[in-house]
C-alpha cells in the first residue's frame, strides 16, 4: 500500500454496500447499527505478490528456511518455526514498506525489566481494507471506496511476556469509539489535531499512516508498542492457500448473505470445514451470520482461525513445492508495511525466532472488554472502564492472560539482604489516577510502615509522584535485589512486583492506587485474572465453534 493511499481526514465512517456474491464479500458498512466505518480487513497474513520470478535458485534447505519463515512471521506472528531466510535477501528486503513506529507526540514509555533482566515485546497488528490494487479491489469489492482513504479495520495487540513463556493478544472492535491523539503525517508533515469528541478507532489509519494506530492505542491503553505489522485483504487468500487450509468449525450451516444483500457470502456445512482462498476471507470478515450480527461475533471467528492456523502449522504441515516458497515469499514481503525498526527480513526473522518460544497451549486471544454507547453513539462500543483497564494493566506488567504461572528463568537471587536498618528505601507517593489525584500524606504513612518494621533509613521522596496503577519496587541492580525483597516481604508486597529499573539509582518503593487507604497492603489474588469480558481462548482449543444466528442458516 502506498503512502497515498492512507491520506484523507477520515472524519466520518463511510459506508459501504457489499459486493455481489464472489467478490470476497465486503460486509455492509457500520458496526451494530450499520453505519460506522467499513467493515473489517484481513489480518495478519500475506498478500499479492509482484510481477517476475527470481532469476537464480537458492539450495533447497535455503528455501524451506524462507517458507518456514513466512509462515511464521505473516501468521499473526505466532509461529516463529524457521530458518533465517536469506533468499534474495536485497530483493525481498526491498518489498517490504517502512513507515516511522508512531505519528503521537506522547513518548512511549521505556519497559522495565524483570529480574532476569528481560523485558517483553509488543506488537501490533493492523488490518488494513485499503482497495489500492487490483487484487484488493477484487476481493474487497465496494467500489465507491477504491483508491480511497483505508480504515486500521483489524486492529490486535500481540504481547510476548518477557520470559517468552506466552503470549497474549488482546483485539480492539474496529467500532471502538475513543479521542485520537495528534498526530502528524511524516510525508506532507500535515498535522491532524487531537480529536475533541470521540472517534471510531478504525480511523485512525487515515491520519498519517499506521503510526497514528500505534498513537492511538497508546494513548488509550499506555501500553508500549515496540513494533507494528500492516497487511491487506489479499494476505489472508495468500497464507491460507500456502498452508493448505485452515480447519474451522460452525454449529449449523450459515449462508452470510441477508434478503437485503449484507453478508460476506459465506457459505458452509455444520461442522468443520477447512477453509482456503477466498473462502478463508470470507470467514473472517463475516459479521452478518455469526453470533449476534456485531463486530465482537467477527473477533470471535478470527480468534478461532488464527488459533486453528497455528496449530495446522506447529503440527508440521507441508509446505514444500520451491515454486511455491518462492512465491509466497514474494508475496509476503509485496504485501507487509512495518515500523523501520523491522525494515529487512533478517529482523523479521530474529522476532519470529523470539516468538517461536512461546508454546500453543499458552497462547491467549481476548477481546478487549467493552459495553455498548448510547445516543448518537448507538450500536457503537466504549472501553468497560474497570474490566478493560485490567486486561490493559496485566499486558502492562507482564501478566499472562492465560492465568498461569510464568515459568520465568529467574536466577537463584544470591545477594543476600542487608540488615533492615541499613536499607535505604525512597518511598513515593504514586497513588494518582486519571480521575483522582494522589491520596494525600501516602508516603509518609507507608514510611511510618516501614519505620515500624525496622526499616530506620526509609525516606520519602515528594519529587516523584507520577501515578502507578499498582504499587511496586525498584532496584537498580542485582546487589540490591535482595534488600528490595526484603522491604517487599515485610510490606506483604508480592515479589513479581518487584523489578530491576534502569531509572532509579537505589530502591524506591512506589506506592500505587491500588493502595489509596491506610492499612496493610490489599494484595488479592483476584487481581492477576482476566476478565470473562474478554472472551480469553486457549490456542490450544480444537473445540471452539462459531455460533450461527438463525436468520443466516440454510
């Protein structure tokens, strides 16, 4: 997709008809209601490949390198089972298109690692339903839009926990209405102002490019987003044929196609179906036949398919015909616009190769927990304040979705504690919220804490207040690690919520909202769990099957 093509205010959703039956299906326009913006794109994937073949051949392990590769890395990037691919290394590097991580002017913060001093990785995933090409245009259909400004329809944070024991993807609801950030497009230098009233999330591609996404979301979620991965409609058809098909299951035969034109066109028997091609597609753009019509059922059935697609391809499928490798990869790097910190196929690989870590069984989807709006905002969703907040805290501090226990390989903590009266311990007062400002006199009564507990040489520190959702330690470096678990265990302060932190140079207690009121620290349990508002699927699920609404059956 050019630089072009994301170009436009993007103001207003636009709406859309659907394409006739076999043109891929565009969904009507419009989340709930109808008419919001245009219904959703692909993810993850690959996409149409260019013109001409490689004029020289690679040996034959180079090329099975390359298509374990691309299957990996273009799938959601959840995979991660290949070799460096390194085939037309110039060449392939050359496909891919670079835009600048972010268009905000908020910067994103720095990660804090763990004790292991690992820190995690995000990624996110963005959709795009541009019809710039003749690939595009034929799938999507909807011709009124082609050439026109595209929407970030498919939108998927992909968290890799810093001990890269799993990984937790959480989807935003193309029809999330939220304020944009101010963002400034990196070509024209135009610069589109910070929204005023709330705006359908899909938009946010049209205000410079796929950084204002990133923006976006950061904005919304404070999660920092080390990376992003773009793909169009023509990825999914590329990948699902690649792999052969991708089983997927539904609980009655649905015909995604209404009396009044919307639907995909999709068309399946009850049962498990495996789906390819043009058909793989219409799966995950249908809305209209799945659940209750909305773009939270079409989540659902993209969570399903990617979890599918991972376990086809960690169950070894075969994909070995060199013709096909070659224009898979062809394809795959045709169709990827990435941040310029994953410019070339070498550092997609090394991601893919962190990636790979993480195993089936411990891969999280959820959706982002959310309730509907009212008023003009009607068949829209907002963030369920408390509930999305938690799923965005847990991914903030490397929490698994999935509810187990990390298996960190955090090494035997050998520095052992000095005497309480000799540790020095900063306490601040972090207990600040986006509504509410900082508990007064915190500090010092959790220095009083301290104090009491033998602790003479806690102080407090007034200069720092920036607010933290949950109180934690910091300590700079290993020789200190077992004086700043120490101040934990007497606090009743879990040790996960203490880390190694570049940014401060002794250890400092923060204490977070989560400890607003006098009396001793509320750890609960309850805290570490997912809400069952996010709809959290195990990878490893081979029985989850689409509901069909009964107005779409056959």
């Amino acid at each position: 997709m050019g630089r072009s093509s994301v170009r436009g205010e993007g103001t207003r959703p636009r709406g859309r008809h659907d394409g006739p039956p076999g043109s891929g299906g565009a969904e009507a326009a419009g989340g709930r209601s109808g008419q919001g913006s245009r219904s959703g794109a692909a993810p993850a994937g690959t996409g149409p490949g260019r013109a001409g073949r490689p004029s020289r051949r690679a040996p034959k392990s180079g090329k099975r390198r390359v298509l374990r590769w691309v299957a990996t890395v273009l799938a959601l990037l959840i995979l991660g089972t290949g070799g460096a691919g390194y085939l037309y290394y110039k060449h392939l590097n050359g496909n891919i298109r670079k835009e600048d991580l972010t268009l905000g002017d908020k910067q994103m913060a720095d990660h804090k690692a763990n004790a292991a001093g690992q820190t995690p990785l995000n990624i996110l995933l963005i959709g795009s339903d541009a019809r710039d090409s003749e690939a595009n245009q034929k799938l999507g259909g909807a011709k009124e839009t082609f050439g026109g400004t595209p929407l970030a329809d498919v939108q998927m944070l992909l968290h890799l926990s810093a001990d890269r024991s799993n990984i937790s993807v959480v989807s935003m609801p193309r029809d999330t209405m939220l304020k944009m950030p101010k963002c400034t497009d990196p070509d024209s230098g135009k610069v589109y102002a910070a929204s005023t009233v709330d705006v359908q999330t899909n938009e946010s591609l049209g205000r410079g490019g796929p950084g204002c996404t990133v923006a976006a979301w950061y904005e919304l979620t404070g999660i920092t987003i080390d990376h992003f991965m773009m793909i169009d409609f023509a990825g999914v058809v590329s990948m699902a044929d690649a792999i052969g098909g991708v089983p997927v299951c539904v609980d009655a035969n649905i015909h995604s196609r209404g009396s009044d034109g919307k639907g995909s066109g999709l068309k399946l028997k009850e049962g498990t179906t495996s789906v390819k091609g043009k058909q793989a597609l219409q799966w995950l753009r249908t809305r209209y036949g799945f659940e209750d019509n909305t773009d939270l059922g079409r989540t659902k059935a993209q969570h399903q398919y990617l979890n599918s697609m991972v376990r086809q391809l960690r169950k070894g499928t075969k994909l070995t015909d060199p013709g096909k490798l070659m224009s898979l990869a062809e394809a795959a790097t045709s169709a990827l616009t990435v941040d310029k910190g994953l410019d070339t196929v070498k550092k997609l690989y090394d991601l893919a190769e962190e990636l790979k870590k993480a195993p089936t069984d411990r891969i999280t989807m959820t959706t982002m927990p959310n309730v509907y709006g009212t008023g003009q905002f009607s068949g829209r969703v907002y963030p369920k304040a408390d509930e999305a907040e938690q799923v965005f805290r847990m991914i903030r501090e490397d929490i698994p979705l999935d509810g187990k226990a990390s298996k960190r390989k955090t090494p035997v903590v050998t520095d052992k504690a000095a005497p309480d009266d000799e540790i020095s311990v900063s306490v601040r007062n972090a207990t600040g919220t986006d509504t509410l400002g900082p508990a007064q006199g915190r500090a010092s009564t959790v220095k009083e804490l301290l104090t009491d507990a033998g602790f003479t040489r806690a102080s407090v520190d007034s200069q720092n207040t920036e607010p933290a959702a949950r109180t934690g330690l910091l300590y700079p470096s290993s020789d200190l690690e077992g004086d700043a678990q120490a101040v934990a265990k007497a606090l009743g302060i879990p040790v996960a919520q203490v880390k190694k932190s570049t940014e401060v140079s002794g250890i400092v207690l923060a204490v977070g909202a989560d400890w607003r009121e006098d009396g001793a620290y509320p750890a609960k349990a309850a805290d570490e769990k997912t809400p069952e508002s996010a709809n959290p699927l195990n990878g490893a699920d081979e029985k989850a099957c689409m509901h069909v609404n009964p107005n779409y059956t056959w």
